[in-house]
C-alpha cells in the first residue's frame, strides 16, 4: 500500500489494512490496563511515588490521583 497522494484517505487505508480506528484501540488499550495491573503483568513498582494520596472525607476519600 504505497499510497502518498494529499487524495488518499487514512481512513480508507486503515480499512483496508483491516485496522481498529484511534477512538477503539484508545478504549481497549485503557480497559486493558487494569487488568494488566491485577494479573502483574506489568509492573506498577513506583508508581505510588507519581502519584499523591488524597485523604479526607466523603467519596473522594482514600483515593488516589496524579501529581
């Protein structure tokens, strides 16, 4: 598929190459991840140190966000 024309359109070539769009491999890569994490497939060695503990009361507590 060599296809360098300002005509040719990547949606079209990601058809025909049988590829997800961006929006679909987005949302499996992200439903992938916790999974990945509760399997120890990846490893999550530092991660608390990129993120911060968010204590307090209500919903929000015992949660943890990004810096």
């Amino acid at each position: 598929m060599r296809r360098y024309r300002h005509t040719s359109s990547p949606t079209e070539m990601l058809k025909d190459l049988g590829w997800a769009s961006l929006q679909v491999r987005r949302r499996t890569a992200r439903l992938a991840m916790p999974y990945k994490i509760q399997h120890s497939i990846i490893s999550t060695e530092g991660l608390k140190d990129k993120l911060q503990h968010h204590g307090g009361e209500g919903p929000m507590a015992s949660s943890w966000y990004s810096r």
